[in-house]
C-alpha cells in the first residue's frame, strides 16, 4: 500500500459506507471496481505490446493480419457470437466507449444490487 492507493480505498469506502454498506460489502464493491479498471487497463496494453511487434499500427490492419486464422475458426461453426461480433460491431477500435460503457455496467449493477 502506498499514501496514494490508501486515499483511493479511503475515498471509496467512506462513499459507499455513507450508503450503508458493512466494512466486508464496501470493500467487495470496491475491489470489483478496481478489478474492471485494472482489467482493462491490462487488455489495452496487452493487444498495444502485440500490435507494436508485429508492426501494426491500427485496429484494422491487426484484423487484416488475423483475417486468415480468424476465417478458419469462425469456419468450423463453434463461434457463432464471435462472428456476428466480428461481422456487425462498430465500436472494434473504440476503447473510450467500451471503457466507458463497461464501466457503467459494472456501476449499474452495483447500485441496482445495493438499491441506490
């Protein structure tokens, strides 16, 4: 624990304390936070480092690059939802709305499940 990670968890406990949750409740909450932030953070950095050794520079030319190995596998029919994914999203190089819409998941769901 460094001063600054404690005043992160202090902010967030006194917060959702004030919503009446129990010290075990509040840090679960704030742990599953966390957890999708760091998550994420991790995934974006991961598919960077595997772009940048392979000398792509976009979204688009990755998918270029793995469209071959991504045809078999969607070929075999076992991957029905990764390819109505892969055919019909919009958003594949949007990270910022995907972060943000994730976040707001994971947020919803906290208050639907704590009634606030």
């Amino acid at each position: 624990m460094t001063p600054s990670r404690m005043a992160v968890a202090e902010r967030g406990l006194s917060v959702l304390a004030a919503h009446g949750l129990d010290a075990d409740s509040g840090m679960a909450v704030l742990r599953a936070v966390t957890s999708f932030v760091h998550g994420a953070a991790q995934t974006e950095i991961a598919l960077r480092d595997y772009q940048e050794r392979h000398g792509w520079t976009s979204g688009e030319e990755t998918r270029e690059a793995l469209a071959p190995q991504m045809r078999h596998l969607m070929g075999t029919g076992r991957c029905p939802a990764f390819e109505q994914y892969a055919l019909g999203a919009s958003r594949k190089d949007d990270r910022a709305w995907e972060f943000a819409f994730g976040l707001d998941c994971v947020l919803d769901g906290i208050a639907q499940r704590l009634g606030i």
